[in-house]
C-alpha cells in the first residue's frame, strides 16, 4: 500500500518519515513500523538507525532552499538561526537576515525570538517576536519552514 504525504499528496516511499517534495512528517505505515530516513551523498534515501537520533528538540527543515528533511538538533540555553555561517541554524538565503531569530530554553520550554529580522519569524503562520514553541510547531524564517519537534 503506498502511503501519500498529508500536506502535499505526493506518494512516498514506503518507511519514509518526511515527505521527498515538501519535507512533510508522516505520521505513521500500515504495519505500525516507523523509519527514519537522510538524504546520503549520492542523492538517495539511506536508512537511519533510530538510536543515531538523540532525545530533544529538533528543527527539522520541511521546505525552502532544496534542504527539505535536514535537522537541526537544539542543545544548550541558545541556537542562533541566521544566514551568518556560524549560526547553529545556518540558513543561507537573501530572505533570511544575518541574525534572524534565536531559539532558546527556558526552564522546560523552548521559545522562538526574532531578532529584528526584516521579513520576520513566524510560528504557524502569525508574526512572532517572540513565542513558546510546541512539538508539531511550524517556524517560518524567511523562505524556509521548519517544524518543531520535541521528544
């Protein structure tokens, strides 16, 4: 049975987690398996053992800039998300600012803070300065969106 994406409606791969075309997550397969899948060197899907990916919070990039399905695994008090090339998030795009916004823990919670980006940051589709963020939380920064995820 082919599993289509929720967001699109793009067939996918059988044991996909992410939508190939829109980054996506899949909710769940037929037979209750779930897999988690990288984009290798050759341009194919490669397998990846669940235990490669740590518990946390991740910001994982559904769609923007041909990078749909990588992660950003959040750790430490602050994550810079910005196009200067030292940022934890780097996101390389005229729409995106040098300091676009920083992700950082408070207490249990994880929040969202614009820098005074010139396009904005937004948490499911409202312009935020700044916002707690949620596990399924789409972020927008620039041409990019981004989920949430905390496990």
């Amino acid at each position: 049975m082919a599993a289509h994406c929720p967001e699109c409606g793009v067939s996918v791969q059988e044991g996909s987690s992410y939508c190939q075309r829109c980054g996506a997550f899949i909710s769940s397969e037929p037979d209750g398996a779930t897999g988690a899948w990288k984009i290798g060197e050759t341009g194919e899907l490669d397998a990846v053992e669940a235990a490669a990916e740590p518990e946390g919070a991740f910001l994982v990039i559904r769609s923007g800039g041909g990078r749909s399905g990588e992660s950003f695994h959040l750790v430490g008090a602050k994550q810079s998300i910005g196009r200067r090339p030292d940022s934890a998030v780097f996101l390389d795009d005229i729409t995106v600012s040098r300091d676009h916004a920083v992700v950082v823990s408070r207490g249990t919670e994880w929040w969202i803070d614009d820098c005074g980006s010139l396009n904005g940051t937004y948490v499911n589709r409202e312009r935020i300065d700044s916002q707690a963020l949620a596990d399924g939380d789409e972020v927008q920064v620039g041409k990019y969106r981004l989920a949430f995820l905390h496990r």
